[in-house]
C-alpha cells in the first residue's frame, strides 16, 4: 500500500510549557524540534481559515524510528473544547505508553503528583501470554495517557 508505519500522533495542548514539563520532566521524554509555523500551506493542510501553531516534536529514548508525539499549541485559532472525559468516546481515546517496571514508573509518576485513574491492573487477554498490567493517567490538560506492561 506505500503506508511505512506511524510517525507521530498529536496531542493538541493548552500551555506548551506546563505539558512540557510534564512530558518531557516527567514522563522522560526528550525534545526534538520546537517550532511556530503559520503560513497558506498549513492553513490547506488543516483545513482552516488561518492558522498559527506551535508544536513540539517529543520522542522516548534514541531510536530514531520510534513513534514521536506532537505537542499543538493552537496559539490562532485557540484550542476548543475539552478533552475526552471518558475512554468510549469515538476517535482517539488515548496513548498507551510502554513499561518494562509498570509499578515503578506508577510509584514513581505518581509521586510527581500525577493523577491516576486507578493504579495498576492485571488483565489476562485471550489469546495473549501471561497477564498484562495497564493504567491510566491525566496530562495537565486532562488527555488521557496509558502505562502498559506485558503483551
């Protein structure tokens, strides 16, 4: 089909510093562009009338093929609406993270004042090998994010 795999996902945010302290002081993640752009261009791409944004290309750990997130600050239009309230919502529902120690990276996020929605929980899922062990988690702007171990 031509389709490679997945280059990033975007995460439109309210307050590019505040989520950057949490995504990159929190979560570990490392910056790897930061930039403003506004012009005709992006404005077709997205299909809005005039658009400036700000965005922040992030990545875990050094592969350079690994997926990235993409921090949007809608800085013109501003940002509309909140985020999902809940996960049976249609559309993209939230990022699951990978953990080697998921109750460690829990222990350790949530002592960094991260809200969670539970802690951790087995699931044994047909099919699959042993249990998995996932939980959720709030951004600053409420987008949930997932710990997943196992699978």
């Amino acid at each position: 089909m031509g389709i490679e795999g997945i280059f990033h996902a975007n995460i439109c945010v309210s307050d590019m510093e505040s989520s950057l302290k949490f995504y990159r002081d929190i979560l570990g993640f490392q910056v790897l562009h930061d930039f403003v752009i506004e012009n005709e261009a992006l404005n077709r791409a997205l299909g809005v009338e005039k658009a400036r944004v700000r965005g922040v290309l992030i990545r875990l750990g050094d592969d350079e093929k690994a997926t990235l997130l993409d921090l949007v600050q809608w800085l013109s239009p501003g940002p509309a609406g909140p985020p999902y309230r809940q996960l049976n919502n249609l559309g993209i529902c939230r990022i699951a993270l990978k953990a080697r120690d998921i109750e460690s990276v829990y222990q350790d996020i949530q002592a960094k004042g991260v809200e969670f929605m539970t802690p951790p929980q087995s699931v044994k899922i047909e099919g699959a090998p042993g249990e998995t062990k996932f939980c959720c988690f709030y951004d600053p702007d409420r987008t949930i994010l997932e710990l997943i171990e196992g699978l």
